[in-house]
C-alpha cells in the first residue's frame, strides 16, 4: 500500500510541471492505475489530484480533457466525497459538457455526474447546477450527438430526476421533447430504454402535465403499451410507471385523461402485471386499480387478466 501511495504522490506532482508531455503522460498514468486497481483510487484522491484533474477539464487538448475526465470517472467510484468537496469541480464538469474536445470526454463527464447521483445528499446539489442539466439536456437533443454521450446523459438526468424537487426544473430547461423526439425517432432499444426512465420519474411533478401535453406525451407513453408495438419489456415498464406518477402527482384532470387513455391499452398494462419484474408488476396492479375505479372494480379487473392476448 506505500509504494501505491508514493506512486500517487509521485504522479499527482507530476501535473504541475511545466513540460505538457510530463504532465500528458502522468494524466494517462494515473487514468491507468485508477481504472485496474480500486485501492489506488483513494490514494490519488488523498495526493490532491482532483483540483488538478478538475482545471484540466479546462484544457484545449483533447487528450488531457479525455484522460482527466476518465480518471476523474473511476475516482468517483468509489471515493465520491473527495470530488464533491473540491471547490469548482462541478463547474468543470459543467465546462466538460458544454466544451468537449471529443465526444469521450462528454461522456466521461455525464457518467461522473451520475456516478456522484448514487449519493442521495448529492441530488439536490447538482440539480441546482442549472448549467450542468442543460448541457445534459443539449446532449439528448442533438441530433449529432454520439450514442454513447446520449446514453450517459440520459442516466445522469435520471440520477437528478430522482430528486423530487429537480424534476420542475428539468423540465422548464426543455428535456420533455427531446425526451419523447428520442422515444419517438430513435429505434436504438437502449436509448429508448433510458429515455423512457427519464420520462417516467418527471412525470411525478404537476408540472408534467403542460409539458406532456405540449408534446402528446401520454399518447406515446400509451402506444409503448400497446401490444402490436413489440417494445421491450422495460419500456413498457417505465410507461406504465410514467402513466401512473401522472395519475398520482397530476392535476385531477390530467389524471382523469391519463386513467381514461390508459384503459384503452389495458392488456398491455395488464401484461407488465403479469409479465415484469416484480417492481413493475406493483406498478401495474396499482395503475389498473386506478383505471378501473367505482363499481364493479374486481369484475372488471378479473376480465382484464382472463382476457387473451
């Protein structure tokens, strides 16, 4: 374990040198060490590397942005607190998505964000970084974007939708279309996927309700249930957890329309509560309780589930 602290020390004074190579080739150094072994993570930490690693982040190089970002990523995996204690590292992640030399670094940067998410106490934090979630939603929307740097902001903006009190403001900086362009345009199972987890967790705010109309989002939540639709069994999931946050946090209205869309897909709702994981069958039982409110509920509902699909 010394000689895995010295080397940290050794490597992390090298990122003050004047020389651009010595610096470049301790960067990819300790993006090495950091990513095959999880003992050294800390070490680095603890020898000051992340208020290096961070004003690299600034860097007009692509290779220091990538490999800074990278190290930065597997730090965050397991020694969380050193990062989120250093003074601008947010703002240089921010800078990292808004200012990526290669698509890498983007996505190094939204999956360090995410990776900082997992921490509840974080949530609040970073969603206040109102700069950080619209670079993120800038991602999503981008039609030039790489898949990979969609994928990784898409799970950084559930990590922040999480947050209940986030969820407004992602959607006042404009994520609800981009997110349902992506249900709707993209044909990639695993964007389609995160976009949908995306949607599901802000439609438990009020304020899902004008942006979901806007954009005839309950229709498409409803047409990913459909059983003719062939989606996976996830993005059923996350409409059927989507309908019911809107029929559970909407305006009553909003709710009543939701329940009355939702009953006309009611087998494909009724097949995630027989059919999913266990979590989306809970789900599912709730939403066509609420479907099939008022007399005759448990008739009703018995003919759901005896219903051939």
């Amino acid at each position: 374990m010394e000689v895995k602290r010295r080397t940290a020390k050794t490597l992390v004074g090298r990122l003050s040198s004047v020389s651009e190579q010595t610096r470049t080739e301790s960067l990819c150094e300790l993006r090495l060490i950091s990513k095959n072994d999880p003992e050294s993570r800390a070490l680095i930490a603890e020898a000051g590397a992340i208020p290096y690693l961070s004003e690299i982040l600034y860097s007009p190089s692509a290779v220091a942005q990538e490999n800074a970002t990278a190290t930065l990523l597997n730090i965050s995996i397991s020694s969380r607190e050193p990062l989120m204690s250093t003074r601008g590292l947010l703002d240089a992640l921010s800078h990292a998505l808004r200012n990526p030399e290669s698509p890498s670094t983007a996505q190094s940067a939204a999956a360090t964000i995410f990776s900082l998410l997992t921490v509840d106490t974080y949530r609040p934090i970073i969603g206040s970084k109102r700069d950080i979630l619209y670079a993120l939603i800038d991602i999503i929307r981008n039609p030039n974007s790489h898949p990979r740097s969609i994928k990784d902001a898409l799970k950084a903006l559930f990590g922040i939708s999480l947050y209940p009190l986030n969820r407004a403001t992602v959607i006042e900086l404009g994520a609800v279309p981009a997110l349902f362009s992506l249900v709707v345009k993209d044909e990639r199972v695993g964007i389609v996927e995160d976009a949908t987890a995306v949607i599901a967790q802000l439609a438990g705010c009020e304020e899902a309700g004008d942006a979901f109309r806007k954009v005839s989002g309950i229709g498409v939540l409803v047409d990913l249930l459909d059983l003719s639709t062939g989606s996976s069994g996830r993005t059923k999931e996350n409409a059927v957890s989507g309908l019911l946050n809107m029929v559970q946090c909407g305006k009553k209205d909003v709710g009543e329309y939701v329940k009355e869309m939702a009953a006309i897909v009611c087998n494909g709702v009724s097949d995630v509560a027989e059919n999913g994981s266990s979590k989306g069958k809970m789900k599912a039982a709730e939403l066509l309780k609420l479907i099939y409110t008022g007399p005759g509920t448990n008739q009703q509902l018995d003919k759901v589930f005896r219903d051939p699909r």
